[in-house]
C-alpha cells in the first residue's frame, strides 16, 4: 500500500518554480502591494492637524470620531503619550500616529 501511494506521488510532476529577478515592477496596471493603486480612497487628516499642539485634544477628538467616546483612560494616555513623542514640527505625522494606533487597537476593534 505504502509503495503504491508512494509511486503516485513520484509520477506527478511538481509544477516549476518561476525565476524571479530584480524588484517588482511598478506599472499603470500592476499595483504591487497597492503602492500605485490610486483608486483606493486617501484620508484627508488635514482638519485634524489643528489639534496637534495639544495631544490630549487630538485623541479626545479621535476618541469622539472613530470611538464615539469609549477610549478607556489607560489607552487615552498611552495614545497621548506616543503622539507626544512625534516632533510639534511635523504635524501629519502627529495626526496619523494617533489614527494609526487607535484603529488598531483592540478596542477600536471590538463591537460594543
């Protein structure tokens, strides 16, 4: 028995692997980890960066759009404290940070 499943697996003949060579090109048509895909939707986070020179106020607002108010206290700091870390001089940064850590926290993630 072991010999006749063994002979059917010698008798099939494994597919090639392709050569690959060079980095993957980018073309109008090929959207190689969606770097050019343009028809995925950007976020405007412009309206937010005024609230970057108070952190605390950032994530409040973010707390209030993304979270409807539910942000627990540790995590409200915990955001605060890494958007305070991103240099006052580069606001969008800032923002997304904050966008970033909040949408994928587990309680951003968790119906309630």
């Amino acid at each position: 028995m072991l010999a006749a499943i063994a002979t059917l697996l010698l008798a099939v003949s494994a597919t090639p692997v392709p050569k690959v060579t060079g980095p993957i090109p980018v073309t109008a048509d090929s959207y190689p980890f969606m770097a050019g895909n343009h028809d995925t939707p950007s976020i405007d986070l412009s309206k937010l960066e005024g609230f970057t020179e108070d952190p605390r106020r950032l994530v409040d607002e973010l707390n209030r759009i993304l979270m409807h108010g539910t942000m627990s206290s540790a995590m409200r700091d915990s955001v605060v404290e890494a958007v305070t870390a991103v240099p006052g001089s580069n606001p969008r940064l800032r923002v997304q940070q904050a966008v970033y850590l909040i949408c994928t926290s587990s309680q951003y993630q968790v119906q309630r």
